[in-house]
C-alpha cells in the first residue's frame, strides 16, 4: 500500500489527491488489505472449529464492520454502544462475545434479548448480577469465564491486561470456582473459559503459556463432570510497526489448533483487531510550519494526539513518510502535532527528506485504534475517514463540524 521511493498510493488512488479532495487530517483505509487481513486470518483459523470474532474497539466505523460482517466476521464487543453497532452492522448474535469488566445491567438486558454467544464475566459480582439479570428476564445467559493467567506478554504496560493485578479476569482458582457455579445455576448456561493476553504481541510462546492454562484448566473441570463448549484466545496479535517484525500468524495458528484438538466438538474464539485493521489504515496530515528546536528539526503538522493518540499513550512508533517525497538528503525530524500536550508528538528521530508547509505527510499502519480513541480534546473536530476501494473512494464518515461541537442539542 505504501512505498517511501516514490508518491504513496492507496490501491489506485494517490494520497496526496486524497489529501486535496478530502482535507486533512484524513483517515484512509484500504479495503483490499482489509480483505487480505481476513483471509490470511481464515486460512490460519479454518471455520467451524475457530471463530473469528472482530474487535470493534479497533476500528469502530459501521462501513469497516459491515464489510468484515458481510465477509462472515462474529464480533467482540465491550459496551452496550459497541453491541448496538455490531448488530446494526450486521453481525450474527450467535457470533457475539460480550467482554468488559464494568457491563451494567442494562448492557446485560440488551446481550439477552440479542441471543448473543456469551458473556465472558470477569468477577464474582458481575456473574451473580447476570444470573439475576436472566432471572427477571425469565432466561439463561450463556456465561464464559475470563481468567488472569498473569503472563506479562505485551511491551507497553497500557497494552497489558493479562499481568498479574490487572483489572481484567479472576486468577485460576477463582475462575474454577466461578465456572463450577456458573455450571450448577439454573440461570446461567456455562460454555467455557477465557484469556486475553493483552495488545501487539508478537511472541508465539506467550500463546502457549496461554493455551496451557485454559487447556488444564479445562481438563479439570472436565473431571468433575463440567463440559467445556468454547475456549476463547482473545486477540492481541501485533501488527507492524516501525522497528518490528510480522507478527508469526503460522506457529500461533499451530499452537492454538493443537491445544484444542483435545476436545472434540470445541469452538476455538479468537478476537483479532489490530490484526486486521492496522495496516489498512493510513493517517493524512500537512505540514503546517518547520522549526528547529536544540539542532533538532521539528515539523508541525495538522494532526494531532486527539486524531491519533497511540504515540503518546503507548509510545507508538509508527512510520512517516512524505505522500509526495521530494529530492534531497533525508535527515532526522519530528513530527509534532497542534494540541497543547508536551506528549503530542507523533514520530521522533524519523529521517525525512526536505519538506515545505503544505506538504503531506502519512502516518502509516494507523487503522486500528486511530479514529475510535479521537477526541475532541483542544475543542477540535474529528477528521474524515473515506474508504479507498480499488480507483473508488466514498466517505465513510463525514468531517466533523465546529458548529456540531457548539451545538450542545445533540
């Protein structure tokens, strides 16, 4: 999708006319490698022993989620906006996960009446609220148990959920307890555990811890006559970014499909976001002004740490490239954004050949994560976000307006 030799083209479409047409900054994704992304990822997980359940936090815009619901997709969602959105895109309640570890009562009314999969419960408060959520409701909710299994696997501590003292799951033994009850309630329907390690995680061992656990887990329960239906993976296969290597999609595949083979009849969930949606994804801004800043050459660009927080969150190293490079010797820059943060820089040390005010500048690998953590921090709108379909491009998501932010009626 992206070369740093010559103009930067989305399939078939220059940036930088994309970047005039549209303004910037501008969100623009490709749906050719979104369609690769799918079908490298149902090619390692063949169906009907693994579902694949799409991780709407992501990339939360409907056009994206109806094209991976139309494609076959389930969903994994972790509020009642993002249940509401999944259904609207078009995603099959059966093939709905419910995450989260603060769903409210409402949120649980709404997965009931759906007939979602299940709901991957992550306390003993919340397992207790859902059965009698399903009691008042004269139903049964299908019930996953999420554990900790306390592996510190990804590199940035804001992407870690698995490490022990995470918010996120109950440790084994509590986990065990929970699904023994969960197996006795005449409200709840028990299918099976689930662990999610946490985000951009590019060692395949850590899934083999991972599996280990939920499979002796699973093998205990087994032993006092509880049945295990689904084991759910999670997500958080790392997709690239600058410095980093392709995430070992083939072994992972491996690793999970052994530790399933154990029990016949098993449905394996995984729930890649990242995965899918990163490299699809490019970020247009332009150069506003240049400086140089203790020796260092810093340029200002349109977009900010409220379009893209990823670099100031979580330290993010993306690739920068000029959209339409010109001649001369590259050397080192930063590229910062207009937002009143110290942290609002998007790359450091990038080496950039010369560049002048209005120039673009693209941000790649900036699918995921981009667009659905936006703010409207410094009261500035959120950018547009088209979809770049071979020579076509539509408008996913009009830019948004300043007298829509004044208008406090909405």
């Amino acid at each position: 999708m992206a070369s740093a030799r010559g103009p930067l083209r989305i399939e078939g479409v220059a940036a930088a006319s994309l970047a005039r047409r549209f303004g910037t900054p501008l969100y623009a994704y490709s749906k050719a490698a979104l369609r690769r992304r799918w079908e490298d990822l149902q090619q390692a997980f063949q169906a009907p022993d693994f579902l694949l359940c799409y991780a709407i936090k992501a990339n939360s815009n409907p056009a994206i989620c109806r094209q991976l619901a139309r494609w076959g997709a389930g969903a994994e969602v972790v509020s009642g906006g993002e249940l509401s959105l999944a259904l609207h895109s078009g995603f099959q309640p059966p093939r709905i996960v419910f995450s989260g570890v603060g769903k409210t009562r409402e949120e649980m009314r709404a997965g009931l009446r759906a007939g979602i999969l299940t709901f991957n419960v992550e306390s003993a408060e919340e397992l207790a609220l859902l059965s009698r959520t399903a009691k008042a409701l004269g139903r049964r909710a299908p019930v996953s148990i999420r554990v900790n299994p306390a592996i510190a696997a990804a590199p940035h501590p804001h992407l870690a959920t698995a490490r022990a003292g995470s918010k996120f799951g109950v440790p084994p033994r509590e986990a065990l307890r929970l699904a023994l009850k969960a197996a006795k309630s005449t409200r709840l329907r028990f299918l099976g555990l689930h662990a999610h390690l946490g985000s951009q995680i590019f060692d395949a061992s850590s899934y083999e811890r991972e599996s280990r656990l939920l499979m002796s887990l699973s093998r205990e329960l087994k032993s006092r006559g509880v049945a295990i239906k689904t084991l759910d993976f999670g997500g958080g296969f790392g997709a690239e970014e600058r410095g980093q290597r392709e995430f070992p999609l083939g072994r992972v595949s491996s690793v999970l499909r052994r530790a399933t083979g154990a029990f016949p009849g098993l449905t394996a969930i995984i729930e890649p976001g990242r995965y899918l949606t990163a490299g699809t994804g490019t970020l247009l801004t332009t150069l506003l002004y240049r400086k140089a800043v203790l020796g260092r050459r810093l340029l200002i660009v349109d977009a900010g740490m409220n379009d893209f927080l990823r670099p100031a969150l979580y330290g993010a190293r993306h690739m920068i490239i000029p959209a339409s490079p010109r001649p001369g010797p590259r050397t080192p820059a930063d590229v910062a954004g207009p937002v009143c943060e110290s942290a609002d820089v998007l790359g450091r040390g990038l080496r950039l050949p010369p560049m002048k005010p209005g120039d673009v500048l693209a941000v790649l690998n900036a699918g995921a994560y981009g667009f659905s953590m936006g703010s409207n921090y410094n009261s500035r709108p959120r950018p547009a976000e088209v979809l770049v379909d071979g020579r076509d491009v539509r408008i996913i998501r009009p830019r948004e307006t300043i007298s829509e932010l004044l208008d406090c009626r909405r």
